[in-house]
C-alpha cells in the first residue's frame, strides 16, 4: 500500500544519527497504520527501524565501522586511469542486518557518490566526515540479508595515519597502490572498515593494458580489450578491510607452489635487479618460510600465498595484505618471515579491536626471532635479553606503555607492540616449556581460524590450555606499566 501523498518528508538527505531520525513520516494516521501494520501474527509488536550506529566503539578509532549490520561479500569493480590518478568504481556489498534499519552508514572518504540502491531500489544518500549514511527506499528487517550497491569517482586520497604514516590510496612511479592499516581502505572503496566485520571478497580491476593490477586471493580472470587489460581477483576466505589491497604497476610475475599453495609473486622490475644484487630469492624465501611456519603455526589458513614487491621509496614499511604481502621494496628474509607469519596472525585470527594489535605484531616480531636462531644468529634467550637491556637497535621505547594498552590511535604501531609483545611470548615458552607453548599456539590458530579475538580470550586459552596460572607473566609483562625489576621476574 503506497504511503498517502500528504504525508511530508524531508527534503534534505539523512546525515548520520541525528538526521536519521527525521525520516519518521509527521502525519499522525499514516504512522498509527504503520504501527498497526508493523504487529505480527502472533499479536507482539516489533521494534521500529532505528538507523545503524556510526561507529562500532572502537577504544582507538571510535568512529570506524558501524552498527547495525554485518557484512559478508564485497563485490569491487574497479577503473583506474594513471594520467590524472582517476579511480571509478562500483562497490555491491552484501551483509545481514542486526537490527530494523532505516539507515545505515558506510565509512568512505572523499570521492564523489554518483548513486546508490538497497536491493536494486534507488537509495538516498548523504555525507558528513568519512560517514556515508545510505537510506534505503523501505526499511531493512532484522535478521535479513540484502545488498548495497554504491556507484563512485574521483581521485582517492593518501592520507596520514594517526601514526605518521602513509596509508590509503597511494600512487607509484607507475601506477598506485591501495594500503589500509589502520584507515586507509575506506579512501578507495565503501564499506565497514573495522577489522571486527570481516568478508570475502571479489575485486575486478580494468587498468591499460601495458600494466598489471594484482589484488588479495587467486587471479580468476585476465582480458584485454583495446588498450585495457581487467583483471578478476577472488578471495574467498574472510578478510578485515585493512588487508584489502590492490596494486597496479609494471609487474614481473613469477608463479609457483609452496606444496600444494599456489604462489603469485608480482615484482617491480627495478626491485628485481636489487634482488639479483643481493641474491634474494622472493618465491623461495617464501616457500620455504611458509614450510618452517606451517610446522610452528599449524596449516597455512588461506588457499593462496604470495607478495608484491613494489618500488615505492619513502613508504618504510611493509604490510601484511592477505595472501600477498605488501613490500615497497625488495625484503630480506626477516621481513619475509614476519609478514608470512601475520597470514596466521593478524589475517586468520584477526583482532577484536586496535587494541589487541599486539595479538598480530608479538607473533610477527617472535617468528623473526627463531628464525634467526634457526640461521644460526642469535638464541631467542639472547635476544630477549638484549630487548631487556636495551641493546638490541629495536628495543628503544618498549617500556612506554603495555603491548595491549596503546594510549591512542597514533601509538598502536609504537615498539611496545611489537617488541614488548614478544617479549610476552617468549616469557608464556619458558613458563609453560616449548611442546606445551606451540600446541597452545596451533590450538589458537585452529580455534580461531577466519575469526576474531581479543586479549581476554589469548589469556584464558593459554591458562586453558597448558593447565599453568599464568597471571604472574600476564600481569609482569603484558599488563605492568614500565620496565619490570628483573628480566627473570
């Protein structure tokens, strides 16, 4: 039944919560039918659509993500013009509703919203911040799955994470690439971008024809027509929006396996000859890497490895894209092995929230330790001393706060994560003795596959699992605020 023509709406589009809230109909019959209308058979009432939250509460970036809803596929369709830095795209998300929405919100910054539709139907749309608020045609039900399709262009953004790093849309001597921790991802695609909403993923690039586009997951399709070559990458197994990438340059690729992982390695060919310089074998490394930590971790969790191996001076660091690490320039073998070590850690067993990022760096920073003693460098013994005393080029600043309690979103990347994180690790293997330690490691690789969790639940597992009381090295390592008396303590 159409809602009565003298019904009045207003004529300025929703804007997140406050706005929302004036899409409620201001004639009186017409919501006293709605009301009636909205009775079930069993004679109870439901609930009135409210919108979603803008922001799922994050304790570091309050305003990622958003409630109301979670998302299971994002289906990109990506065109991307290098003279002008031009990106146009189609974004068709598919999530589950949690609540009666009326509307709800998309974390996207800049680029230009030509369109939208909620289940094929035109849907209004509004901007305030990095806040996209979508009000569909009719109320979304609870419990129900539908499917957002955003229309867009511009010129994405490089923006400046709250650590002082580059991240979002980035180009290259060449081409760009698409980095998103912790923010950046929502710069070149819409969608719920915190790490707690995880989903597969489907990302078609069209790019010119002299270039390749490489993404997350397995290449499913390669066409060229004209002067432009589209590029169709599946991911099938769940992914956090900060591992999203897309990378678009002048690639070498190599192709092979890690057993039965295929292996897409994809290298600027300037960073080709630093690694023929410096003897680095890239799908090597990476193949015998992934065989070390399959014994360490347990199976490898997704259906694909690999790495691009960028030219991007400037950039300092690497990240741990899922199936394809990001290098902006040839690694040495450490970095290898502590962004192979994040596709367990980080990618399969993502966090709850920011705050648990030393969950994923720990582990990372941990892996590089054995393995340099499994290379004949230092004993892990020797270099947790050295972190204790100071010594070690790494360990400046890991006194200044608890690995799990970052005082802000600009110091989630500082050394307590990582360094003072493993440092935790390493006390959890003397306390407990190594068989126990890496069967409680695999038991939480296993237990959280393509999952999420949080620091409570790392504790009560290892408790849990090796039958210890282990509160004494919580509580010293993990929790202490400053350096602890004694590295035996």
């Amino acid at each position: 039944m159409t809602t009565p023509s003298t019904c009045v709406t207003p004529s300025t589009p929703a804007a997140r919560r406050p706005a929302a809230r004036r899409l409620l109909l201001v004639c009186a019959l017409p919501l006293v039918l709605a009301l009636t209308a909205s009775c079930t058979s069993s004679g109870h009432e439901e609930k009135a659509a409210t919108a979603g939250a803008a922001g799922v509460g994050d304790p570091l970036f309050a305003g990622l993500g958003n409630g109301g809803y979670h998302v299971s596929h994002y289906g990109l369709t990506l065109d991307y013009d290098p003279d002008g830095n031009r990106l146009k795209g189609k974004a068709v998300i598919t999530a589950r509703s949690t609540q009666r929405l009326s509307a709800f919100n998309l974390d996207l910054k800049g680029l230009t919203v030509r369109g939208a539709t909620v289940d094929g139907r035109a849907a209004r749309t509004a901007r305030e911040g990095t806040e996209l608020t979508v009000t569909p045609e009719t109320a979304v039900g609870k419990d129900r799955q539908f499917t957002t399709t955003v229309e867009y262009d511009g010129v994405p953004k490089t923006v400046m994470g709250d650590d002082g790093a580059k991240e979002g849309w980035i180009e290259t001597s060449d081409g760009a690439v698409g980095l998103g921790e912790p923010t950046g991802s929502m710069t070149w695609f819409p969608g719920n971008h915190h790490p707690s909403d995880k989903a597969a993923y489907d990302i078609t690039v069209t790019v010119p024809k002299d270039l390749t586009a490489v993404s997350n997951g397995e290449l499913k399709r390669k066409e060229t027509k004209g002067d432009r070559t589209t590029f169709s990458w599946h991911n099938g197994e769940p992914m956090a929006s900060y591992l999203a990438t897309v990378a678009i340059g002048d690639f070498d690729v190599a192709t092979s396996k890690s057993g039965d992982i295929p292996l897409y390695v994809a290298t600027d060919p300037e960073e080709a000859e630093t690694e023929a310089d410096d003897s680095i074998d890239v799908p090597g490394t990476i193949d015998e890497v992934l065989d070390w930590e399959r014994g360490l971790f347990g199976p490898y969790p997704f259906s694909s490895a690999g790495a691009i191996v960028d030219h991007l001076p400037g950039l300092d660091y690497a990240l741990e894209t899922q199936t394809k690490p990001y290098f902006e320039a040839a690694p040495d073998e450490a970095l290898v092995v502590h962004e192979m070590a994040h596709q367990w850690f980080g990618n399969s067993v993502t966090p709850r929230t920011w705050r648990d990022m030393w969950l994923n760096e720990s582990f990372a920073t941990y892996a590089e330790w054995m393995w340099e003693e499994k290379t004949g460098g230092r004993s892990t013994d020797q270099i947790f001393a050295d972190f204790y005393d100071n010594s070690d080029d790494e360990s400046e600043g890991i006194w200044a706060f608890p690995p799990a309690d970052p005082p802000s979103g600009a110091r989630v990347s500082d050394s307590p994560v990582y360094g003072r994180g493993a440092m935790v690790l390493h006390k959890l293997r003397k306390a407990v003795g190594d068989k126990p330690f890496f069967e409680a490691v695999r038991a939480w690789t296993h237990d959280h596959r393509h999952g999420n969790a949080d620091t409570a639940q790392f504790i009560r597992h290892f408790e849990e699992h090796t039958g210890k009381d282990l509160g004494r090295v919580f509580d010293t390592w993990l929790r202490g605020k400053g350096k602890p008396p004694s590295a035996d303590a």
